[in-house]
C-alpha cells in the first residue's frame, strides 16, 4: 500500500530500513518497542519488505469491520501453508473448504460441547499434578504448560496419547513440528544468510512434514478401521457432513485440520496459563485472591463441569495475562475494497496491514495511563462496559476469529484453578521477565517451585 504519510521510526536507512536495533528473534517485542514511540498506525522496513501496522484502538475497529476487511494470510501464516494447508487457520475465506469446515466443526466447539472435553482435561491436568507432586526443586513453567495442553489436544481432538510427561525428549512429532514451524517463519526474513540456511534445511523439512503428517495418517487410518467410534474432533470430521448440504471434507483436508488442531491449539494455551502463573507469582495479593476464590467454589473436591466456570477471577486473571501478552500476538487485515482507514489513509483492495496486539492491548485511549500494570479487576463487567469493544482481541475478530476460544478457556481455567487448589508456588525472586518468540509467545526460563499445600480447606 501506499505509505508515504506513515510515520516510521527516525534514522531508516537506504535498502535496509529499519534493520539496525532489530532483532530476528524478538519482531513482536521490536515492534511494541518502535510502536510506542511512532504509534497508532506505522511502519516497519526490513530489507525489501515495508510492514504497516495499525495499533490505535479506533483505527483497529474500523479494520474489524467484516464489510471493509478480512483476514489476510500473509507474513506469519503464508508459509505455514505448506504444513497446514487449506486447514482452519491457513485457508483463504475464498476457499470453500475454509466454509466447509468451519460450519462442520462450529458445534465441537460451543460452550455446550466443553461438558464433553472436561473429563478429559481433568484426565491431563491429572498428570501434570502428579508430576509436580514428585518434583523436587523448581520446573519450567511453559515446558510443562506446553507438555498439558498438547496433551489436552491430542486427546480431546485425536483420542491420542503423546505421553508428554512420561518423556523427556519430546515426541517426535513435536521436533519436527517445531522445527517446520521455525523454518515457515524463517522465510519472511530476507538477509542471505537466512536465505542460505533455510536452503541447506529443505530437506529437513520435508522430513519434518512427513513424520507429521504419517502421524496423523496413522491416527486417522487407525479411527477408520476399527476403532471406536467417538465424539471428538476427529470422529466428528469422519463421520459428520456439512449441517446444511451434507458435502462431507475430503481426507487431505481432514490431515491439514487434524495438524492445524495441534498447532492452533496448543502453544497458546500454554503460554497463556505461564504468563498468568508469572503475574500472580509477582502479586502475591491478587494470588492469594484467585486461591480465595478456588477454596470458596471447588473446595478440596475436584471441580465438575460446571463450576469450572464459576471461578470469575481466575479468568480475568487469564483474560488480563493475555492482555498484556497475547500469546497469539497479531492478525491480519486485507481490504476487499478501495478504502480511506481513519479519513486519511489510503488503501486499495488487496492491500494489508498487521494489528500487533500487545500495543492495542496497552493503547492508552482504551485502557487508561496505567495501562502495563497488571489489574484483573479490568475485566469486570462493569469496566468492560466502559471500553471500546475492539480494544481486546486476543482470540483474533470476525468470522475467522478463533475457533477454540472455549476450549482453550476451559481448559486454561480448570487448569490454573487446580493449580491454585493445589500448591504454594515459590517463584524466584531475581528472575526478569524474558520472553521467547516463535509463532507465540512465551516466557523463558520461567520456574516455580510448587509445594502440595499443607492444608486444602474443605468445604
Ligand atoms: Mn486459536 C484462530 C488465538 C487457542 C484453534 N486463534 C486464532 C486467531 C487467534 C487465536 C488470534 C486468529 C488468527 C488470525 O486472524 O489470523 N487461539 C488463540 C489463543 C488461544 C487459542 C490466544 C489460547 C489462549 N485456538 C486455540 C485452541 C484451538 C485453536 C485451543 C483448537 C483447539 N485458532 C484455532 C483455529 C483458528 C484459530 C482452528 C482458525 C479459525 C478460522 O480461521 O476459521
């Protein structure tokens, strides 16, 4: 698009921008860094490639809205096309499978069908309590966050056992996805280097989508013959057909789903449930407020479907983490037509821009002078009624908005309440907030040393 009229940071130089004071491993942090001081809309040059970003809360709803814009698979998302194909969170809207799945799926994953997953859930919280109950000094939080949701998905969406916490390496299908997921991201960076690099690993990457999707065939091949029939995700795209037409997904798009599940619904769970756990070790007030709350509603029972959401505070607790550090951090916006964002600048159908969410998250228009300080209480109800709708997405806008936003609050909910039910977390008090960028984002080398409670009142 046309960007003359954006402010970019001062000092961009011929042919490499804005490179100087970038850094490849934190683009979200640089951007939050640069966007403080030239935001509510600017722009990033790295190399040949001239980035906008709208983070102001106004200009944002107008992005939002569905008439205008769409999302846009670009940047971040393009390359993982070749992992996840026409999958949810890779499809073009144009495509029709995008439509296809998202009315198959739709039902897997409303509020109703999380009294399904719930047993399940508990079934991997389960283990992720065993496993602190036999630590003997400090865990990593985000690797163990990380071990319990890819449990969670694997077995709510699959019927399928990664034993995350019987290893100590990590599944194979993990490394390979990780390392798909790294070289997908790589390609957006244009140094030579870069370039020579991800030439000299094509061929591991291959292999590295190969040792997914065989998984996931076996998985697959496995349900078709014989295996039991069931209600999860998987049972639902072999057995189930569109609720209007009854045109049923094709067996590449039912991979590309089951991959895009795992990846879509693990990490950012698990950096959600970290962030929250890093927040409330720092407040140890609003931490004892949130246990005040898991004692009053669970007791020492362990909770049932529906008290899990009763536990209000412990979700703001969650709601406020992700505020300050969405763990899916932006999305895209593409206008379908030639428009005018904010009376001023100039789009032409096509053209897109990138809302970076950790800055519209903090934009002092919506959330007041105090906007870096961690505060549930800014999910009140009533303090949501007095901001703008559009000042918080971390679950993404519109019709491609997240699809497992429940699940991933369900399960993020249940998980930090037993948590709190069931441990005094001892954080080290030196440690600084450090955080590592892939396609999410999580806290590094954040450690707790949990503690089974002497006394878990009853009630
Ligand atoms: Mn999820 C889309 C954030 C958990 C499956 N997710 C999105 C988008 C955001 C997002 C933002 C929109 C991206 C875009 O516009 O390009 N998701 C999250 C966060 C969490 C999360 C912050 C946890 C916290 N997501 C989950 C879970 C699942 C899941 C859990 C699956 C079980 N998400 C998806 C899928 C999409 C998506 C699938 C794509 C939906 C679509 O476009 O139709």
């Amino acid at each position: 698009m046309d960007t003359t009229g954006i402010p970019h940071r001062p000092g961009r130089l011929p042919v490499i921008g804005d490179l100087v004071g970038s850094n490849p491993r934190t683009p979200v942090q640089d951007t939050v860094r640069v966007g403080r001081e030239v935001g509510p809309i600017f722009t990033r040059k790295l190399l040949g490639l001239e980035i906008v970003f709208v983070s102001g809360v106004d200009l944002v709803d107008e992005l939002n809205d569905e008439a205008r814009f769409g999302k846009h698979v670009g940047l971040g998302l393009r390359h993982l096309r070749a992992l996840a194909g026409d999958g949810l969170f890779t499809a073009h809207t144009s495509e029709p499978n995008w439509r296809l799945a998202h009315d198959i799926l739709q039902p897997a994953f409303r509020q109703e069908a999380m009294r399904g997953y719930h047993p399940i859930m508990l079934d991997a919280a389960r283990e992720l309590l065993a496993s602190w109950d036999a630590a003997t000094g400090p865990v990593d939080v985000a690797a163990d966050m990380t071990r319990l949701t890819l449990e969670t998905i694997g077995r709510a969406g699959f019927g399928y056992r990664f034993g995350s916490f019987e290893r100590t390496e990590p599944h194979p299908f993990v490394t390979a996805m990780i390392r798909a997921l790294r070289y997908a991201q790589l390609q957006n960076i244009r140094l030579p280097l870069v370039k020579r690099l991800i030439a000299g690993s094509a061929r591991q990457n291959k292999a590295d989508i190969a040792t997914m999707t065989d998984l996931v065939d076996e998985v697959i091949e496995a349900r078709r013959s014989g295996g039991e029939p069931s209600r999860d995700l998987l049972g639902l795209m072999l057995a189930e057909g569109h609720p209007e037409t009854g045109e049923r997904l094709d067996p590449v798009n039912i991979r590309n789903q089951a991959i895009t599940f795992v990846v879509a619904g693990h990490e950012t769970t698990s950096g959600a449930l970290s962030f929250a756990l890093y927040y409330l070790t720092r407040h140890p007030d609003l931490l004892a407020r949130a246990r005040a709350e898991v004692d009053a509603v669970w007791g020492d029972r362990e909770p049932e479907f529906g008290s899990v959401a009763k536990l209000r505070y412990v979700r703001r607790v969650l709601d406020e983490a992700m505020r300050l550090w969405p763990t899916a951090p932006g999305y895209s916006r593409e206008a379908h037509e030639d428009v005018v964002l904010g009376g001023r600048y100039a789009m032409s159908a096509g053209d897109w821009v990138l809302v970076p969410l950790p800055l519209l998250h903090r934009d002092p228009a919506a959330w007041g002078p105090d906007a870096e300080t961690f505060d549930p209480d800014r999910f009140d109800p009533a303090a949501v009624r007095k901001r703008p709708g559009h000042a918080y997405k971390p679950f993404g806008t519109g019709e491609r908005a997240c699809i497992g936003r429940q699940f991933a609050l369900h399960e993020a909910v249940l998980a930090l309440g037993l948590v709190l039910q069931r441990y005094d977390l001892e954080a080290d008090p030196d440690y600084r907030l450090e955080i590592a960028e892939s396609l999410t984002l999580k806290p590094a080398g954040f450690t707790l040393t949990p503690r089974v409670r002497a006394l878990v009142p009853q009630s």
